[in-house]
C-alpha cells in the first residue's frame, strides 16, 4: 500500500514537470497610435466622374477622425504597395505588414438605384490576416460626409471596444466683437467643425446650450423680459419656446438622460437651488432647499444619481444626490473651487472645473471623489462636456486682453481621458460652452 | 573409590585455591569511588543566546585538531570552504585542482545541483573520512558526477532548472512589450488580462496559431473591451514572430510559453 502511494506521488511530480509552464507577465505596452492604412474606395470606371471626388475625400474624413483622436495613425498612401482594386477581396497582407499597418481598410463604392451612393467597406487585421467588422451603406451622394463619420466609427469601435464619437455634432456659442460688447450666436458643427451654422442672429445674449440626449432638441439660456430664461429649441423645425414662466432668473439647464426632463437652478431672493421639471406636464419640483448657492446640475447616466456644486460648506465644492433630493454628499475634497460637475456617459467619472491657486484645470474625478486627476491647466479654460463614449472632453479656453484692451479670444478644445491629445476645434469665430450630442440616428 | 574421591576433591580445591591467587580479577583492589555530585540539567537556550555551533564548523574543528594531532598526510586538505574562487586561482596547483573556476563556468549554472557542504557528524575521528576528502579534491570531475553521499541536493533543483533564466524572461519580454499596442480605449478592470499561449519551434517562430486561454470569453457580447484587450495581444504575438529565441540547447524549457497581457499599469 505503501508503495503505491510513492508510485502516484512520483507520477504527479513526473506530471507537474511535464506540463511546467513558462509564464511571463506583459504589463507594459507600446502607448504609440495604432498604424492604420486607410485605402481610397475603388469604383467601376462608368461612375468615374460621380465618385472620383467622394472616394477621395471619404477616405480623407476617416483618416482625419481615426488620427484626431489620437489612438491611430493613418499611413501615408504614398507608402502603400498593394494599389489594385484586389485588394477589396482578399488583400496581400505581406505587403500590408511591410509597412507596418496593423489594421486595413479598403472599400467599393457603387451608384444604385435614383443615383443613390452604395458604400461597402471592410476592416481587416493584417496580423490575424481576416476580416474583423464589413458594413454596406446607401444614402444619397451628397451625404457622403456622414458616411465616412460612420465607417470611421465602426473602424474606432471594432478596435478599441468602445462607441465612436465620429458622427455626432457640437452645439456651442460662437462670440464675436469686443469684450464688454460681445455678441454670442447659438451654432452648431459636426464634430470635425464641417457644416457649421448659426442657430441665431446673435440679438439675444445666449449661454449654456445642452443637446437633449434622444431628440434632435436643444436647451439653452437666453433673456426674456430682462431676465435670464430656460429656452428649448427644435433644431429640426426651428420651434423655441420658454420653459416656465418662473418669478425669478432660470439658468444651468440640463436635460435628464431619457430627454424627458430639465434639471435647472432657480434663483429666487438671492438663493438658487435645483428644481427639475417634467417636460409633458411642466410640473416643477424643487430638490434643494439649502440657502446656499446650488447650481450645476448633471445627471448619472441611468437617471438615478444627481451631481452639483454647491457653496454650502463655504467654498464651492461638487456634492452628489439621489434623483430626488435625498442622501446629499460633498465628493470633493483635495482644496481649491470645483464647478461645473458633469457625469460621464459610461458612469464612471465626473468631469469637473477647479480654480486651484489662479489657474483653472479641467480634471475628473470618481463618482465617490477619489482619484481626481486634473488633464489640463490655464489661466481660464471650464465648461467640460463629454463625447458620447465617455473617453473625450471638449471645454473652451479663454485668454487675457492685454494693457491694450486686445488679446482676448475665447477657443474650443477637446482632450483625451489619459491628458493627452488635447486639440484646438477650427470655429469660424470665437467659441464658448461647448456641448457634444449623442450619436446622430 | 575412596581414593579417587579425595584425589578428587584435593585436585579441585587446589584449582580452585590456584584461580583466587593466580587470577588478577580476583585481586580487588581498594578503589575511590568518586562522591556523588548532583548537577542539575537545564535547557541551554534558556540560559544563552550563543548560537548553536554549526555541524560544518565541528567538522571543520575536527580536521584542524587532527592536523594538529600530525597525523601523517602526505597529501594536502581540501578546505571545506570553496566558495573563495578568486583565492583559489591564486593558490598553488593542488588547490586549484580542487575545483577549477572554469570548470564550472563551462557548466550551466542551473542545471548544477547545489550541494549542501555539511559533513557527517561523527563522534570520534575516522582517518579513512580523511582520505575520502582528499581523494575528492583531487578529483577533477565536474561537481554535478560527484556522488558523495555526503552531500545532498536541494529539492529545488529540478524546478529551477525547468525555469527560464531571469534575464532570458527579460530578454523574451522586452520583445513583447515592443510588439503590443496597447488599447488605450477600453475601459479597465480587474479582470483584464488575457493569457495567450505560445508554441515555438527553435528559430523562435510560431510553431501553431497563438491561442487564448479563455476564448471563449472573446465571443461573449458582453466582453468586447476583453476582446478587443485579446485581438491586441495576439497582433503583438504575430508582430513579434520570430522572436529572438534563448539558448537552443534549452529548447524544451521555452518551447511553450503562456503569455500574460496585463494593461494595469497602462489603463488603471
């Protein structure tokens, strides 16, 4: 008995040998942009003079989005090597490899039926060699800019798991004129700047324009009677009413994440707190009552969670609340001012302004205050809004007039949620209080 | 018959008479018997903190005494302690023949099993242990053919030995972290970690497609910041092939690999 036991220990050791492993950890990686070779979308030679432009200019939108948002790098087409329409089908991924990308994709583009544009595209991995994500799209040729945002997407999803951004608008208020004459406009651009508009004249002073998250509708700030207003605006039939007619000033609107309600602050005799109200029934309900300033309001992402700031402690800090008022807390902690809380569309974070020893950063922090991190620093930049993937901030910077009165300019800006890839976002005039819509349907 | 009884009888009783006087165990001779003395026994690391005399150190006391003692060698000691190679190299050629420094550069460090230098404790001296130790130092085999019972190896052996060097594992990572980009998009957790592995034939290169322990994970709809983690850990495995591979000799120790791809530090 003995002896089969040291039989089947010595087995097991012989085992264990047998399958030993060697392990190794890989914690560290190359932070580089993923090399992407984007391909102008090949088409029959009879639609030549139709779809040479859109062919062009398709792949330019896709590369310009993957490269802005700084995790690819779109290879020059100078240095492909494959040109042939073959590659569509079946690309020669050694000669993909040789010029390092890792990622490939090709097109056809096709005109159907009343002249309408079909856009086929395909994404391939070079290394795996195998097709990873391929869509067909039919729109009308002139909408091509919109397909490219969207093949843009699909590209961005499939490699980083996360919704793209590519297709979506910004709403924000473009400044003209002097400092102490400013004129501000109500506009809106897709999110690469192309097809800008002014949404006003620019008569009435306009603040804080926010998209309602599942309409094509907007809500902002303006003056009625003298006193700063809640507007809402139908962006597709030009609609703009009043929301409430309240006895004292309305401002910070926002809507809730199912578009069915604006959160707001109302002033009345000196103090402001948080009331939102219903949009079908306009009925109003206070959530609020300190006699300190609440402003700022910002919903979580499932509609459950509010966060705010507020001056109650004695300086102005974000506090977090339930949807209806109950359980208040103060989150923010590490010193210095905090305004305009806004909570991330994946749920996670709360992007914050902070005036910290007379400079402005625009940071984020967790839902519960920890883990602040402050992704870029200026004499006055605020107003963080985020993309619909919860992965970029856009905000606006402002400069200082200098002796000579001249010098200010107010500009939009975006960055990343690592602090890097900030950029500047081209407006015709100045800007200021961005606002990112969803995903356009 | 009566004559023979005391014939008998006188015989025995001399005999008898010439065993008490002839005989010296039968002479007792008046002896001191030591008193009595009581000592008490304690535990000696209740009394003191000096630390217990290692068993090499007893032996190593031993040898000195015995040298002391003349016994006659012609041949010289080996010095237990070996560890001195530099020493060595400067002394004199019967120490050098003891363990030569390049011997054991030639041998691959790991594969040596580690002897424990300890000594047999033995109560009194055994000269032929004397010549046991001299024969092996003048032995010049390597010393993993030594088999002197004496010595014992560690358990440890065979699992160092079934392992990569530190500096292979080095060498083997840096080509990775070099290989992967890594998605800085997606959205981290504890669980993001994807282990690959790996079967290389003996340039380096991929013997069979890479595979991902936990595949199946890779096709959950809900796992596609884990796919997409996954997707780029495989890309920085083709990417690298062929990796520069360690030592072909040892081929069998770093034929399959299991690859783990942490984004911790770079997502956190």
């Amino acid at each position: 008995m003995r002896i089969v036991k040291y039989l089947i220990v010595i087995s097991l050791l012989f085992i264990n040998s047998a399958f030993a492993l060697i392990e190794i950890d890989i914690t560290e990686g190359n932070r580089e942009p993923l090399p992407v070779a984007i391909t102008s979308f090949f088409y029959d030679e009879v639609d030549s003079i139709k779809l040479n432009e859109i062919s062009k200019n398709l792949s330019e939108v896709v590369s310009a989005d993957l490269e802005r948002c700084g995790l690819f790098a779109a290879i020059d087409k100078d240095a492909f090597i494959q040109k042939n329409p073959a590659m569509h089908l079946r690309p020669r991924f050694e000669d993909w490899r040789l010029i390092k990308a890792q990622a490939l994709v090709t097109g056809r583009l096709k005109l159907v039926d009343d002249d309408k544009l079909r856009v086929e595209f395909r994404l391939w991995d070079t290394l795996a060699e195998k097709e990873i994500e391929a869509l067909v799209l039919i729109t009308t040729t002139d909408n091509w800019r919109r397909i490219s945002h969207m093949i843009a997407d699909k590209v961005y999803e499939r490699l980083t798991g996360e919704g793209g951004y590519f297709d979506t608008r910004i709403l924000y208020v473009a400044e003209s004129g002097p400092k102490n004459k400013r004129i501000k406009k109500l506009s809106i651009m897709d999110q690469d700047g192309a097809n800008h508009r002014f949404l006003t004249s620019g008569k009435e002073l306009v603040l804080t324009p926010r998209f309602n998250p599942v309409k094509q509708e907007i809500t902002y700030l303006s003056y009625f009677k003298n006193l700063p207003r809640v507007y809402l605006l139908n962006i597709e039939t030009g609609n703009q009413e009043v929301v409430g007619d309240f006895p004292g000033m309305t401002f910070a609107p926002r809507f809730s994440p199912d578009g069915s309600k604006i959160i707001m602050s109302l002033a009345k005799d000196g103090n402001s707190d948080i009331y939102v109200m219903e949009l079908k029934s306009r009925v109003v309900t206070r959530l609020t009552t300190n006699s300190a300033i609440d402003t700022s309001p910002s919903y979580s992402p499932d509609g459950k969670k509010i966060t705010f700031n507020s001056d109650r402690g004695g300086s102005q800090q974000i506090y977090v609340m339930d949807n209806d008022g109950r359980n208040q807390k103060r989150i923010s902690s590490e010193g210095g001012n905090y305004a305009t809380p806004v909570w991330s569309p994946r749920g996670d974070l709360i992007a914050f302004t902070k005036n910290f020893k007379g400079s402005y950063a625009i940071g984020v922090m967790r839902t519960n205050g920890e883990g602040e991190r402050l992704l870029t620093e200026n004499w006055y930049q605020e107003a963080p809004s985020w993309s619909p993937n919860g992965r970029v901030l856009t905000f606006y910077r402002e400069t200082p007039t200098n002796e000579a009165g001249q010098g200010h300019s107010s500009t939009l800006w975006s960055i990343d949620l690592t602090g890097f890839n900030e950029r500047k976002i081209d407006t015709p005039e100045d800007g200021s209080d961005p606002s990112w819509s969803n995903l356009m349907q | 018959m009566q004559f023979s009884i005391i014939t008998s009888s006188l015989l025995h009783v001399g005999f008898i008479i010439f065993t008490i006087l002839g005989l010296p165990i039968f002479n007792n001779p008046n002896v001191d018997i030591p008193p009595i003395i009581q000592v008490e026994i304690l535990e000696i690391t209740e009394q003191t903190n000096v630390p217990e005399i290692s068993k090499r150190e007893v032996e190593e006391k031993k040898i000195e005494e015995k040298k002391k003692d003349n016994v006659k060698i012609n041949q010289p000691i080996m010095k237990p302690k070996i560890e001195k190679s530099d020493e060595k190299v400067k002394d004199p050629a019967p120490e050098e023949e003891i363990i030569k420094p390049e011997t054991i550069a030639e041998k691959n460090i790991v594969n040596m099993p580690i002897r424990k230098p300890v000594l047999k404790k033995k109560d009194n001296f055994d000269e032929l242990k004397i010549a046991e130790l001299i024969d092996m130092a003048q032995d010049t085999k390597p010393i993993e053919d030594a088999k002197d019972e004496e010595y014992e190896s560690l358990d440890s052996t065979e699992t160092l030995s079934d392992k990569l060097t530190l500096s292979e594992e080095d060498a083997i990572r840096s080509q990775f972290l070099r290989c992967w980009s890594v998605p800085l998009g997606i959205k981290y957790d504890d669980s993001m970690v994807v282990k690959v592995k790996i079967t290389l034939k003996q340039d380096g290169s991929l013997m069979k497609p890479p595979e991902v322990t936990d595949h199946q994970r890779m096709n959950k709809p809900s796992e596609k910041y884990f796919k997409v983690l996954a997707e780029s850990a495989l890309r920085a495995v083709r990417r690298c092939d062929p990796i520069k591979a360690p030592a072909a000799d040892r081929y069998d120790k770093w034929k399959d690999m299991q690859l783990s791809f942490d984004p911790r530090e770079l997502l956190r």
